[in-house]
C-alpha cells in the first residue's frame, strides 16, 4: 500500500495519444457522508479504471466500488452494503483548463474522483430489506422483530375509503 495510491504515472500516455492503460487502485475510504448514509470508516476504496490518452487530455473510465454504513429508514437498524459507481471524466492539463480534474505533469491524481463518485452513489433512504415493516406508529416496536399487536395501517384505511367514495359515485350516476 503507497501512501497514495490513486495517482497513476501518465507520461506513456500522454507520449502516445490513443494508446489505453488499464489499472486496479484500491485504498482506504476515508469517512465521507451524505445524509444518514456514509462510507465505512476504513473500508477498502477499489477502482478499475481505463485510462486513454487523447491529443488534448486523458479519458478515465470505470467503475468504483466501497462499502457503506447507514440506518434503514423504516426501522432505524443499522444496515450497510456496497456501492459501485460508473465513473467516466476527461482530465486535461492543468494549464490548458484549470478544472476540477485537471493535472500537472505527469501524474494523474484520480483520488477526488473516485472519492467523489462514490458519495454521489451512496443511497439516500436504505432500507434493511426490501419489505421491512418498521416501527409500529403507536408504540415504537420494530414490527421485524416482535408483533406488538397493533394492527394500523393508514395505506389500506385510504385506499378502503377511496373504494368506497368510487362505489357510491357509480351508485350516484349509474349510466357510468
Ligand atoms: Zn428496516
Ligand atoms: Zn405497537
């Protein structure tokens, strides 16, 4: 492990325009967070990157992989997966246009990219499983875990009373 371990050595790139270099850079997540939902502290950040040189900069494409923590949000139980971003940036010399991903000599610092794509990925609202059933609103139970015997459910109290004003509007106007 080098101390840092996305910047990536160019000058065979930028010597050959059109010419590809493919390359496996992993390293540690710092914390990063957007909401409740947050990279793993020390998680391994893992890119697989292709990098193509062109006249006037360098094309990095691939994808970038970590793993996260957060809270579901029916249950508030800590839940957690892994997060892969499709990344696709044109770098430039820094000279020629001093955006955010530009460079300087030849090496290419791919880190804010990397770090940056994946926070964008990261979910916003998490759920521990797809039909998690939350807390009861009345009580406060996890409704996963025990059934505290409170049956309230407002979706199904809604959609009964929309049936219902349906029914009696086909009553009202029966030639519908
Ligand atoms: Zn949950
Ligand atoms: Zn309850």
């Amino acid at each position: 492990v080098t101390a840092r371990p996305f910047v990536v050595n160019v000058a065979e790139l930028l010597r050959r325009p059109a010419t590809q270099k493919t390359v496996h850079l992993s390293g540690r997540s710092e914390p990063g967070q957007v909401v409740d939902t947050a990279v793993s502290a020390g998680a391994l950040l893992e890119a697989d990157l292709v990098l193509e040189s062109l006249s006037d900069g360098i094309v990095v494409s691939g994808q970038v992989t970590t793993a996260w923590d957060g809270i579901c949000r029916r249950c508030l139980e800590p839940v957690g997966g892994v997060v892969t971003a499709s990344v696709r940036e044109l770098y430039r010399p820094q000279e020629v246009d001093d955006e955010a991903f530009a460079f300087t000599g030849d090496q290419l610092d791919l880190e804010p990219m990397v770090r940056e794509a994946v926070l964008l990925e990261l979910p916003l609202a998490p759920l521990c499983r797809p039909d998690c059933a939350g807390l009861c609103p009345q009580c406060g139970a996890n409704r996963n875990e025990h059934d505290c015997g409170h049956t309230v459910d407002t979706t199904d109290v809604r959609w009964a009373a929309l049936g219902d004003l349906l029914e009696q509007a086909r009553l009202d106007h029966p030639e519908n």
